[in-house]
C-alpha cells in the first residue's frame, strides 16, 4: 500500500456525491391533522404501507394497524391539550373515518362507542400501571 492512498481515498470520499437519506417504504399520506389556535398544524396522522402513524411534532409516535386506535389516541391528545389550556382542532379524512367506523361495526359497536371503549381500556391499563409501581404514577401519567 502507497503512503498517499489513505490521502487519494479520502479525495475521493469528499469528491463523491452525497447520498441522501432513503426512507424505506411508501411516502406517508396524511389523513388527520391536529391545528392550533394560530391555525399552525401540529401533529396528525397519516397511512403509510397499511399502518397508521401518529405524528407529534414533526416525529412519529405511534403506529398501529387500527384506524380506530389511531383517531382514539388523537382524540386523547386534544383532550390533554385542552385539560392544558392549548386547544387543538382534529381534521379527519373521510377515509379514516371510514376505516374507523368499518372496524367499529365489526366489533359490533358504532364508532363512538368504539372510541369510548378504547378510552377506557387506556385508562384501565393506566391504572394497572399506577398499581403495580406507585413510584412511577407520576412519570407515567404524564406519557399518557
């Protein structure tokens, strides 16, 4: 090896383009919005390659394969924003709404009955989590 190939290598590294960043799988679609006061989007949903993704801030959350779950945790998010003083608008699509509501009626449910049974079974976990370590109640309550 040549006392300048390390140097003739590294030439080259920086002579190269860039490779940007590839995301794997489909674009995300968005198919909710959450929207400040000042009219600003804040968060959202959206479906990318037949999951639902929860967005919060420019980052994903959560992902999911429920619709249902996916507006149930929007809805939870504007009820902790609102109990904050910050109230947020939900924008829904018709196609997730639709999702939602498709998989509430195979549950034999209407979808805001669904969506109360999902609040409540959030809440239950919560309180199970409370339960089993009472150091961490306060931590946790506020991931939730």
């Amino acid at each position: 090896m040549s006392r300048f190939s390390k140097a003739r290598r590294d030439a080259r590294r920086k002579q190269g383009a860039s490779r940007p960043i590839r995301r794997l799988g489909d674009a995300l679609q968005p198919h909710a919005q959450l929207i400040d006061a000042d009219g600003q989007i804040v968060g959202g949903a959206g479906l990318r390659d037949r999951e639902w993704v929860m967005v919060l801030g420019g980052k994903a959350l959560s992902g999911t394969d429920s619709a249902a779950m996916v507006l149930a945790m929007l809805r939870h998010t504007v009820a902790v924003q609102a109990r904050a003083g910050r109230a947020l608008e939900l924008h829904v699509s018709a196609a997730l709404d639709a999702a939602a509501t498709h998989e509430a009626m195979a549950a034999g449910k209407s979808l805001p009955q669904y969506l109360e049974m999902l609040e409540a079974e959030r809440q239950e976990r919560l309180a199970r989590e409370h339960a089993s370590d009472p150091a961490d109640a306060p931590l946790t309550s506020a991931m939730h």
